[in-house]
C-alpha cells in the first residue's frame, strides 16, 4: 500500500499526485519531482481555499503562497529551522560561512529567493554579523 494512500479519503486529487509521485521515484525521478510539485500546490491551494486567515500574496505561484507571511505563521518554523540547521551544518563542516553562499544550492533549494523570503531584514543582518564574526574570529587550520 502506497505511504500516501490515507489522503485519499479527504483529498484525492493531492493523494493521486503524492502516490505517483511516490511510484515514480526510483524509476524516474524527474517524474517524481513533477509529481511531488504537484502534490504541493494542490495541498497550498486547499488550505488557501479553507483557512480565511491566509492572506493571498501579490502573486499566487506556489513560492509566493508559501512564503507569504500568514502561510509561514500558519505553517510553523519547520522551513525556518531547516535553513537555520543548514547554516549550522555549513559552519560544522567548513568551519565558516561566506554569506553569499546562502544565495546559492542547497539554500536556495530551501527558498529560491534564499534567505530573503525566510527570515526578516532584521533577522538577516543579525544572521550576517554572527557569520561574519565567526570568520573574522576562526583560526586558519
């Protein structure tokens, strides 16, 4: 039985992207992507349809829906801790963090827009202080 097969039940049609999403991973991961992109948009458009506080963006493309300040209130810290323990995996393996990496793959896999669309301006420059801090700091191996 598929994993996703318990959607099925309330919500076919993100259920039948999730389950060939799932199906096709092995075989053909580009199909899969397609799928599990499919799945995600279904899912944030019903909870756009159902949760009046969601407040639509300037633009309702999946980023833009997901990264609209009431999605992100609603949806919990899960994609702002992951950027976070992405940076601290950064500074574990590196021992530093040039700040222009954080505009590049896997943190703009996170966010496209990197993480500008994550954390506020005033999060960032705090961010940027502590990383650069870090490296002024860091002793050469």
């Amino acid at each position: 039985m598929p994993q996703f097969q318990f959607l099925d039940s309330e919500w076919r049609g993100i259920a039948e992207s999730a389950i060939k999403a799932e199906q096709a991973a092995i075989p053909d991961p580009r199909t899969a992507c397609f799928y599990a992109r499919r799945a995600l948009e279904l899912a944030v458009a019903w909870a756009y349809k159902y949760d009046r506080a969601l407040k639509l963006p300037y633009n309702e493309n999946v980023s833009a829906l997901i990264h609209e300040p009431t999605f992100k209130q609603t949806a919990g810290d899960a994609v702002f801790n992951k950027a976070i323990n992405m940076i601290i995996n950064q500074l574990v393996d590196h021992g530093i963090v040039d700040v222009s990496i954080l505009y590049e793959s896997p943190f703009t896999d996170v966010s496209p827009q990197g993480p500008n669309a994550i954390f506020t301006a005033e999060q960032i420059d705090k961010i940027m202080r502590l990383l650069d801090d870090i490296r002024s700091t860091a002793i050469a191996a």
